[in-house]
C-alpha cells in the first residue's frame, strides 16, 4: 500500500533518523522530508505536514520549544516525540503541549513509528487534514 501524507522528521542523529525514513518507505510512505533542526521544521510548517516525528534532543532550539511552536501554529499534526531516555515529566510535557505519542529511542522504535503512522491514517481525526487541505486548494474551506 502506498501513503501520501507528508511527514516531516526531525532528528539530528542521521543513522536513526535514516533507518526511520527507511522503515516508513518500506512500509509504503513516499512523502518524507528530512530536518537536522527544530528551527528548520517550523520554517517549512507551510506545507502542513500531516504527521511529525521529532526528537526531543536536538541542538539549538529543542523537540519540546519546536513542539510548542508547532501547536501554535497548526493543531492538528499528529507529533511523535522521540526521546534517548524515559522521562515520564517530559513525556507528560510533550502531551500537555500536544504530542500524539512519545517514544523511547530503541532498536524496536523505528518499526513502532511506522506501525504508529500506520494506525494513525486509518484514524478520521487525522485523515481530516488531507480534506482540509484539498478544500483549502479548492477555495472551499
């Protein structure tokens, strides 16, 4: 099955974040964007991702700053937020602030963001970003 929603993942780790744009191509998801840094992801927000997965460690402004700026921005994107270390004050954070989900970085956490991804196409709260951005185009919404 192929997927066309856009995903944006930010990582500033290239070996991680290849081998999760390698497993989501796998699994059939072909609209993948690549970002080193939070700053980068917010300046390209225009393109209305439908799906991000970041980090929460990365260099300059943080995962949790560039979440924040994103919910300003758009609500409805569905964020993962990756993190080396399970802290359950900072995975609480991420939630409050909006995040879908939060992940410990593992072996097994590439394949849990896609079967994360998976499940959230087939969700109607975030399929609606598709139609919301077609009627936008169309001049309807």
């Amino acid at each position: 099955m192929k997927y066309s929603q856009l995903i944006y993942i930010v990582e500033d780790d290239l070996m991680f974040q290849n081998v999760v744009k390698f497993n989501l191509e796998k699994a059939g998801f072909t609209n993948i964007q690549l970002f080193t840094r939070g700053e980068d992801c917010i300046s390209e927000m225009t393109q209305d991702p439908d799906f991000i997965i970041m980090d929460i460690g990365l260099h300059g402004l943080n995962g949790i700053d560039t979440l924040s700026s994103i919910k300003r921005i758009s609500k409805h994107n569905a964020v993962i937020m990756l993190s080396a270390t399970e802290d359950h004050t900072i995975s609480e954070k991420c939630k409050e602030i909006g995040a879908y989900k939060y992940m410990v970085k593992s072996e097994e956490a590439p394949q849990k963001v896609t079967e994360a991804l998976i499940a959230l196409t087939k969700d109607s709260k975030y399929s609606t970003n598709f139609i919301k951005k077609l009627g936008r185009f169309l001049g309807v919404l």
